[in-house]
C-alpha cells in the first residue's frame, strides 16, 4: 500500500487482551485522494479487460484464500476477537460467494435485446456498464463477508475500488488486498486505504461513483448526507434489531439451542443476530429455562482456543460501557438478569452472555441495537401480539419466526417489515438472496442478481436500421 505517514502510526489492539499486535500506517488526505485518482485512471482499462481475465483473477484470489486460511483465520482472531473456529468458518463462508458471483457474472452483463421490430428496423436493447470507482467502507465484525459482497461484484463488474477496512479490522483488510495483488489484479484496480472513520470520511469527499458502506446507523446516515449535494449512488448496510418469535408448537429444547446460537454466535456482533425474542407463554417457563441453560454452558475464553464460543468485544470499552448502559436501562425499569449481567474480571474486554427477562419496549435492550453477548427475552399471549412486537421498531434487517407450522410462520412473516424472513432459522445469509435492509438497517442491495446489478448502471439503446 502506498500511503503517507502524516499521522502517527494506528495501533492495532487485541481485544482478548489489550495488547499491541502491530503499528499500521494510517492514510492522511493526500493518500486518499492519491488512491481515489489513481483508481480513476485505471478503471477503463480494468472494464475493457476481458470477463475471463477478470474471472481468473478472482478465481486465483479464492484459491489464495484457501491456500492461507488458517494465519488469515488467525489475524481474524487476534484482531477483531473472533472465536478461531467461527474465524475459519467466515474463511469457508466466502467461497460459495465467489463462486455464485463467478457463476453469475456472464449473465448479468449480457445485452438484453427487449425488442426486435422488422417491420420498423427498430432494435431496443440494454447494455450495462460499470459505474466507475467505488468507495467501499467497511466494517470489522464479519470483514471477509462484507467485503467480499461488495468489492468481488464491483470488481467483476469493471469498477475499480477504493477500499476503507474498519479500524478494528485493518490487518484482514490489508491481507484481502495483497491477496487481490498476488492474484494479478492490478494495484491501482484494488486500494486499500487503512484509517479510522476520519479516512471513511475523507474518502467520502472524493469524486467517486459509488459509496457502499456497511456500518452503524449512525454513520451511515453521515455518510447519506456527505453523498446526497452529489448525487453520487449510496448503498448502506445497516444495523439490526431483529426479533424472533416462537410459537407454542415447537420442540422446546432445540429452538432454545438455535435462538441462542443465533443470538450469540459470533459474541452477538452479527447484523443479523437475533437481538429481541417473543415466546409464547404456553412454552414461556420452559423455553427460558433451556435457553438460559444453553447460554451457561457457552465456553467464554480465548479466541485461540478451540473451544471457545464467546470471545471479547472488538469495540473494546465503548462496547462495554454500551452493554452495561443497557443492561442498567433494562433493571432501573424492571428487568431482572437471568445470567451475566456484567463486564468480567479478566485482561481484555469481555461480557458474560447475559439473558435478561421481563423487558419491554420501553428499554433500550429491545429498541437500539445491542452488538453483543445479551438478550432479552419477552412473553406474548398471541400471534398477532407477537406480529406487533416485532414491527415495533425503526430497523428491518431479518426477523424469524418458530413453529412447526410452515403456513402459520409465512402468514405471519408476511406481515413483519423486514428485508429477510426466516422459518426454523436465523442469522443466515445466502449468496442466491437480496441482502437488504429496511427502514434505519439501510439502503439497497448486496448478494443476489440484484446485488451484481447494483454496480453497474443501466444504458439504453434505440437503434434503427435504414
Ligand atoms: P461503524 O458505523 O462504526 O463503522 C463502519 C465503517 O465506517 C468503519 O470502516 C468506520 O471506520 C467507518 N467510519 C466511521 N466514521 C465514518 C465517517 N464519518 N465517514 C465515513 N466512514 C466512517 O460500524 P462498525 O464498524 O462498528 O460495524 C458495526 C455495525 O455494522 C453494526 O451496526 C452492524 O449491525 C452493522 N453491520 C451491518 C451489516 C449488514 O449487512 N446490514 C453487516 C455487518 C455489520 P472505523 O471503524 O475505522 O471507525
């Protein structure tokens, strides 16, 4: 990476104990704008290089990924605090997107020839070129998958990429890029510009095409405003608040294992974690009962260990000081712990799995976004109560619903407001499905046809013989 040295090193912490793992470079302005000018410069060349080249490229990045999966699933661990087996896991996960990205490729840029009309000479037809440079800003909690969703299609498709790893992921993404180089594609197609938000912001101020970011509401409302006076086309991937609701016709014992390990898989820092749960109060007692048993046996420890479940918090402080505001919130207006509760006493920056029962929408444990290793667990009376519940929220990122019943749960998930719906599953994601959120989770699409489509833009043609 070819970056100025304006600021002083970034530090690049382990969560599971504070420790410095490395000093980075971090890009001032002029890097920045070097990288977004170079990529602009670069980007014809990559759109006229043929399909194949570009597939080939990208063939030989998955075979590098396979090739180095276990010191970069290490590099995860240490990093971003992900449990080493869950770190292999996101490693494996991304194959299957490459290949239906490659499989695809062919037909989404196809000329569609909608008209053919002899009798008039007239030929309508759709071609589909790229949109140009895109900024991707990323972020650290899953930084193989949402990378990958964005920067493998927008490279296939002829953008070049101005890519911003977060912070607490800047070692995966530095690795992504070398992986790109070695592959054969070329430096200035793929840059990596390592910052904290102020190199995200400043990226923004660019001239580029496309911003796709995913990332917090928060910032990814900054990021909006800074695009709207341009006009320039923003994809955000939000946060969540998902529900899942259980029916009273479930088989208790393995619908408690799975909402838990959808909640607190990756340490709860998923978009699509299950971060709310409405049980039927035919099956409340017992559902709460295993479900809290199942959080009590998840091993909490080392990322490096192969045992462990439940691994540090990668925003280290703020993310616990958010966890305990949240669960102080939820006890002054009536909650009551289950398990965890608290910080633990260890080097790093844990939080023990908590549960917490008797919640309500008046607790911000079941309005804002929680990221982390705690949930609360609600009981509703019905249906329709449930249905309610879970459109009681300004996100829609996935909701799911529990029951033996597939009509019931599609009668139901008809009616939640939300971009994914799950039956007898969740915190899924599949590269065939739309990935998108509703309302404050976002903007657009990633995955999926529509998520090629989404990095190149459409031009029409009229075309008459004589
Ligand atoms: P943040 O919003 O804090 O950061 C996202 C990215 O934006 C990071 O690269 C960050 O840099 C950068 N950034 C920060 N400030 C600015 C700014 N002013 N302008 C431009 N870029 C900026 O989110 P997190 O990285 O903490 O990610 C967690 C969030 O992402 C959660 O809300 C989660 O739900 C959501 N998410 C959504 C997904 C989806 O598919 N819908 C998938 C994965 C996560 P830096 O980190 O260096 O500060």
């Amino acid at each position: 990476m070819r970056a100025c040295f304006a600021y002083p090193p970034m530090r690049i912490i382990n969560p599971a104990t504070g420790e410095v793992l490395r000093e980075v470079a971090e890009a001032d302005r002029v890097a920045v704008t070097a990288a977004c000018r170079r990529a602009r410069a670069a980007q014809p060349a990559w759109a006229a290089t043929s399909l194949g080249t570009r597939c080939e490229v990208i063939r030989r990045w998955r075979a590098l990924a396979v090739e180095r999966a276990e010191p970069l699933a290490r590099t995860l661990a240490l990093e971003v605090g992900k449990p080493i087996a869950q770190a292999r896991r996101e490693l494996a996960g991304v194959l299957p997107r490459v290949d239906f990205f490659l499989a695809e490729i062919e037909g989404a840029l196809a000329p569609e020839v909608v008209l053919t009309s002899p009798g008039d000479h007239l030929d309508e037809m759709i071609r589909r070129e790229p949109l140009g440079v895109v900024a991707n800003i990323s972020a650290w909690n899953y930084p193989w998958y949402v990378g990958a969703n964005v920067f493998l299609p927008a490279l296939l498709t002829g953008n070049t990429v101005v890519y911003k790893p977060s912070e607490f992921a800047t070692l995966t993404g530095l690795a992504i890029g070398e992986l790109l180089h070695e592959a054969g594609v070329r430096a200035d197609v793929f840059q990596v510009v390592a910052g904290g938000g102020s190199a995200g912001a400043m990226l923004l101020e660019e001239p580029v095409d496309a911003v796709c970011f995913t990332g917090s509401h928060a910032t990814g409302v900054k990021v909006a405003a800074a695009m709207a006076p341009r006009l320039v086309r923003v994809q955000l991937e939000l946060g969540g608040k998902d529900p899942v609701y259980v029916c009273d016709d479930v088989d208790v014992a393995t619908t408690a294992a799975a909402v838990a390990d959808g909640a607190f898989y990756n340490t709860g820092q998923s978009c699509c974690a299950v971060e709310r749960v409405y049980v039927h109060e035919r099956l409340w007692s017992r559902f709460a009962d295993a479900f809290v048993a199942t959080v009590r046996d998840y091993v909490v420890g080392d990322p490096l260990d192969e045992r462990t479940y439940i691994g540090p918090l990668a925003r280290r402080e703020a993310a616990l000081d958010h966890h305990e505001a949240q669960v102080a919130d939820a006890l002054g207006r009536g909650a009551r712990v289950l398990t965890g509760g608290r910080r633990l006493e260890r080097p790093g920056f844990f939080f023990a799995p908590t549960v917490l029962v008797d919640v309500d929408h008046t607790m911000a444990v079941m309005r804002e976004e929680t990221f982390g290793p705690l949930i609360g667990l609600a009981r509703v009376g019905s249906d329709d109560e449930a249905v309610a519940l879970m459109n009681d929220t300004a996100y829609g990122l996935t909701a799911a619903v529990y029951t033996a019943d597939r009509a019931r749960a599609e009668r139901l998930l008809a009616r939640v407001n939300a971009g994914t719906a799950y039956w007898n599953c969740c915190d899924r994601v599949s590269p065939r499905l739309p990935w998108t959120g509703r309302g404050a989770s976002g903007l657009g699409v990633t995955l999926s046809r529509e998520g090629i489509a989404a990095f190149l833009r459409p031009k029409a043609w009229h075309l008459r013989g004589v």
